[in-house]
C-alpha cells in the first residue's frame, strides 16, 4: 500500500496569519496579502481604504484570477483572462469591479422602480375611475366586471378598490 500513497508535506495557512510568514514569491505574498484585504477583520472590502495602501499594486494576471477563484468573485477572473499575460493594477481592476456592480445595481433599481411605479399609476387609475363610476351611480357588479375583464384582476386584486 505504501507505494501507492504520496508522503507530502502539506502547509496550510491560515488567511488572516498569512502576514506572519515571508513567502519568498512575490506572485504567493501579493496572493495572500489580497486575500486578506478581502476578508478584514470588518468582514467588508473598501476599496478606499485599499487604495490608500497599496495605491500602485500591480501583480501578474494569474495572481488577480487566484484571489477571483478564492473569494468567488467571477468577474475578476474574467478582467484576468481578459488581459492575460499581463500585469494589471490591482486598484484599477477593483473599480472596475465596483462599478460595475454599482451600474448593475443601478440598473436593478431603475427597473424595479419603473414596475413599481407603473403597477402604483394603474392603481391609481383603477381607483379614480371606480369613483367616478360610483358618483355616476353605476351598479357595483358592473363596475366589477368591466374592471375585471379589462385589467385582468382577480376578485381579490378588484376588493381594494371598493
């Protein structure tokens, strides 16, 4: 059995040790230290903060894939894979990562906004024109019905405007 089974030294580390040993690759201590930036004793990233620190930080583009595929972040490994064979700069990688975010988030609340404020117009509507419908003493099962067909409502959704 003996021969079949590898006999290696495995080292493992520990993210927020790493500072206490001297990696004598640069490409594994700009590894590390990454890592650690991420995952601060705070939990959040800020990139400010960041900035401040290392504002010239260029690393290989294999190390921005490494620190994407440790922290689960897809996108820095698609900015690595797009530059490849190149050294990126870590503070310009990041903010474009962020803004990107941001401009998706954007994008998100825009969208949910316009719903939102379309799905509250159409209430609105809906309600307005009950009430003139009311002062014109139409029967309330009529006013139903042609809601109803027209809107496409459901009984319940058609209960909040009586």
């Amino acid at each position: 059995m003996k021969p079949y089974i590898n006999d290696y030294h495995i080292h493992v580390f520990h993210v927020k040790d790493s500072s206490r040993y001297a990696f004598q690759n640069p490409d594994n201590r700009d590894f590390f230290m990454l890592i650690s930036e991420f995952y601060n004793q705070e939990g959040r990233f800020k990139i400010s903060e960041f900035r401040e620190k290392h504002p010239d930080m260029d690393v290989y583009w294999e190390t921005v894939a490494a620190v994407g595929a440790a922290t689960g972040t897809t996108k820095l490994i698609k900015y690595a894979l797009k530059n490849e064979g190149k050294r990126l700069n870590m503070c310009t990688a990041l903010q474009g990562l962020i803004d990107e975010s941001v401009a998706k988030g954007r994008k998100e609340g825009l969208k949910t906004g316009r719903r939102q404020g379309r799905k509250t117009g159409r209430d609105e509507a809906i309600a307005e024109t009950v009430r003139i419908l009311k002062r014109l003493n139409v029967p309330d099962q009529t006013i139903l019905s042609t809601l109803a067909e027209s809107f496409h409502l459901s009984e319940d959704e058609l209960k909040k405007f009586f």
